[in-house]
C-alpha cells in the first residue's frame, strides 16, 4: 500500500537518479572518445570493458550526491546551495574512485578518462537540473502538505516561511481548523470536511501533515494518524517542520523533551576527535594562507593609529567557561573608556578606518585561528559573546545557555543565515540557528558551512 502510494516527489527523484545515471555513463563513454582521438585500436579494446567500469562510475557518484543531500525532495536548495553541493559530491566521490582503483585494479579508468568523465559529469547533471527545474518548475518535486491546526501555531508557518523561496520543498495545501480553537489563519487557507484525516488525506492527494494545535491538552486525533502514518503519509510536528525546513529551532515551539529525546548533541569520542582534527587542518591551512595579509593588516593598523594590533576580549566558551579571545584591533582604543560593554552598531563611530575595512573582508578574525589551534575555539560553531552580554541574554532568551555545551566557532550556521545581532532580539534570532548546529553538528555540516563561508566573505555580508 505504501509503495502504491509513493508520492510524486519521490518518483521524480528516482527518474531522476536513473537520468543521471545514464548520463554519467554517457560521461564516461564521451571521457574515452575524447581520451582516445586518433588512436581507433586503443579506443576499441577499451570500450570492451567499458560498461562495467562506466557502471561503477555512475553508481560512486551517485551514492556521493546522495549523501550530500541531491536526492532529497524536502532538501532546500537555492542555485548557489546546490552547486556547492555538486562539487562536494564529485570532489568525495572522486576520492572514493581513486581509493576503489586501488583496492580493486580491475575497475580503473585511467587518471586522463576519469578526470575528463567528472568535468562532464558535473557539467551534464548541473544543466539537467537546472534544465528540469526550468522546463518542468519545482512542483514535481514538491511535498504536498496539510497543517492540522489553525491558529497560531499554525500561522507561524506563513509568517516566517512565506516567501517562494523559502518552500522550495513543499507546499501547502491548506490548514485544517482544530475543534474548539481559534482560527487565525485566511479564511481562503482552511480547509473544512467532515470526512476522517485518512480520508481528507487520499482526496487531496497529501504526503505530508504538520501537527500544529496551539493547544493539546484536547488530545490528538492519534488513530487516524496512525492510519495516515501506516498510508505512506508522513507526520511530523511543528517544530520539526521548521528545523528541517529552515534550517532552524523555533524556541516558542520547542519543548525540553523535544531536545532532550532528539537524538542529537553527538558527543560521542569519534565525534570530538573528528571535529579536532577537522579544526587543526583547517586552521592551520587557513593560517599557512593568510599569514601575508595578517602582516599587512597589522601594518597598516600600526600606521594609522597608536596601540596595540591586537585587541584581546574575554568571550564565553565550552560549558560556560571564560577564554581570551584574540582579534586585529579594529576600533579606536578609548572605544570603551568607561568599561561599559555596548553592542556593535551600524556605521558605528568608534571603528577606524582600517578597522571598517577588515570588519567587512572578516580579516580582524583571522588571529582566532590560535584560538582553534590551542582548543578555545572550533572553526565552527556558534559566535562567542561576552559575558556581560551573556548573563543578559540567559535571564532573557529561553535555552541560550544550550548553545554553550559545543565550542564556540570562528564561523557558524548563524552567521550563515543570520546577519550581524547587535540587540537581545537579534541575538534571539540568531539563537535558533545556533540550537540547530548544536542539535545536528556534524562533519558534512561543517564542510557545507565552511564553503559557504566563502560567498559570505566574497559579498561582505553580515559584518559591523
């Protein structure tokens, strides 16, 4: 019955891995074409063994996209988002080649076919994305959704994931009113039928519901979700709705025990020990890179004004713990003369003009990288405040202290989604990304922050 039911996002993702299948193959035949122009014998005794070798290609690269995510409808994904994707996908897949030519000889292309394969590859399936998406739009690949609830709860999903961009994965049906609670959602929005959710839910053609009732204690009509779980219909709540869709922890929708029984907070000894070395080769690559522009930077702050380059600031880390956070001195020395802590603001008055200017390329963190390199800090993970601001923040913002049972990061998912917080409300905004990284942190996420830290470098976005 479940496969019967198989919704049309998921049968377009499975044509569409068998397309890029047949197109990586296809890649690795125009790879040899090419590899062996002029040379017809060379050509012909390759193309023999061809098939099976073209097979294992298309199946590592495959297996390699969708571990980063390219085969899965609900997956948000904006054109920058999945090219980063993409290259993330060849860039391990081909490894994982190299690393299967050496374990099994009889499978191995040659470096000149296999590099002319991928460059293919790549460029066939980004325009055969790109191309669907165009051609076809996104609502194959969308999830048709319906919201039990109609209050305010519920209206919170079209007051915060409003915009096209931000359902790129799904669409809303409707809001199904709950009896006995109030309705806050379009009257245009709802759905009214005196038919059971089982049945609502076969009419209009729904792979997914939103359990979203601004109160519970009426209970749940739990049977009938049961029969639409045991359909093929997925049932997930509100807030992990929109942890999964924006990427983010509403704190107004979360319980403790939706955080204490999520499965997530790996601690776990590879864990920490794969986020060490991760921090230590990143650090140190970035540091090996840089280390010129930090020596012009300190000049030109030694040039302009008088003190010291460096400016040193205590900063909240790991379980609460104080630590000396280093930085290029970026604002004039008297900028808190009355030892008063004030938050950054726009165009603030006190900054220099080299310190304008390294604020904005992000080059006044670059001596936080010794921070990562002594433990302090990891290269990822939520921005470390001062304690002034801390002891605000914890009596004012529910679960803020969360944030602080990972190390802080000299970049993060907030950073990412969430411009520069200089208020208790920004740094509240900034909170539910940060209880996102911190429920979900792994390897694979840092690597997708730690690129796209790069667009956020590149466009100066997010800086003060």
């Amino acid at each position: 019955m479940k496969a019967a039911r198989s919704s049309r996002s998921v049968r377009a993702m499975r044509m569409l891995w068998v397309l890029e299948m047949v197109l990586l193959m296809l890649a690795v035949t125009g790879g040899v074409w090419l590899r062996f122009i002029g040379d017809n014998v060379g050509r012909d005794a390759y193309i023999q063994t061809a098939p099976l070798r073209s097979l294992v290609v298309a199946l590592v690269m495959t297996m390699a996209m969708a571990a980063f995510g390219l085969y899965q409808a609900h997956v948000r994904q904006n054109r920058v988002d999945f090219l980063l994707r993409l290259l993330l996908s060849f860039g391990f897949g081909g490894v994982a080649l190299l690393v299967l030519y050496y374990v099994v000889p009889q499978t191995y292309i040659g470096r000149s076919v296999l590099a002319l394969s991928l460059m293919l590859g790549f460029l066939g399936i980004y325009l055969l994305r790109m191309g669907s998406h165009h051609l076809f739009g996104t609502e194959v690949f969308k999830r048709r959704v319906l919201v039990y609830g109609a209050g305010a709860n519920a209206d919170l999903i079209n007051r915060r994931l409003r915009r096209s961009s931000d359902r790129q994965s799904f669409n809303i049906v409707g809001f199904l009113p709950v009896p006995g609670q109030a309705v806050e959602v379009e009257d245009k929005l709802l759905v009214r039928s005196d038919c059971g959710l089982p049945e609502l839910t076969e009419i209009l053609g729904i792979h997914e519901i939103v359990v979203a009732p601004d109160e519970r204690r009426g209970g749940l009509p739990m049977e009938e979700m049961l029969a639409c779980a045991q359909k093929g219909v997925n049932v997930i709540d509100l807030a992990g709705f929109f942890e999964r869709e924006a990427g983010m922890l509403k704190l107004n929708v979360v319980e403790p025990s939706a955080l204490v029984f999520s499965g997530g907070f790996d601690h776990s000894l590879p864990r920490m020990l794969s986020k060490r070395f991760f921090d230590v080769v990143a650090a140190s690559l970035l540091l090996l890179v840089s280390w010129p522009a930090m020596l012009v930077v300190a000049l030109c702050i030694r040039l302009e004004s008088k003190g010291p380059v460096l400016y040193r600031q205590v900063r909240v880390g790991e379980s609460g713990q104080g630590f000396s956070l280093v930085k290029f001195r970026s604002m004039r020395t008297d900028a808190e003369g009355d030892g008063v802590a004030r938050w950054a603001a726009t165009n603030d008055d006190r900054v220099t003009r080299v310190g304008a200017f390294i604020r904005k390329t992000r080059l006044d963190e670059l001596p936080q990288l010794f921070n990562v390199l002594r433990g302090e800090m990891s290269f990822v993970g939520p921005r470390p405040e001062r304690p002034q601001f801390v002891d605000q923040l914890n009596r004012e913002i529910r679960y803020y202290s969360v944030r602080h049972s990972v190390k802080p990061g000299l970049t993060g998912w907030a950073q990412l989604r969430y411009p520069y917080g200089a208020s208790v409300q920004d740094a509240e905004e900034k909170l539910k990304f940060d209880l996102f990284y911190v429920k979900n942190h792994g390897l694979l996420l840092d690597l997708m922050i730690l690129l796209q830290t790069v667009e956020v470098v590149m466009f100066r976005r997010g800086a003060r």
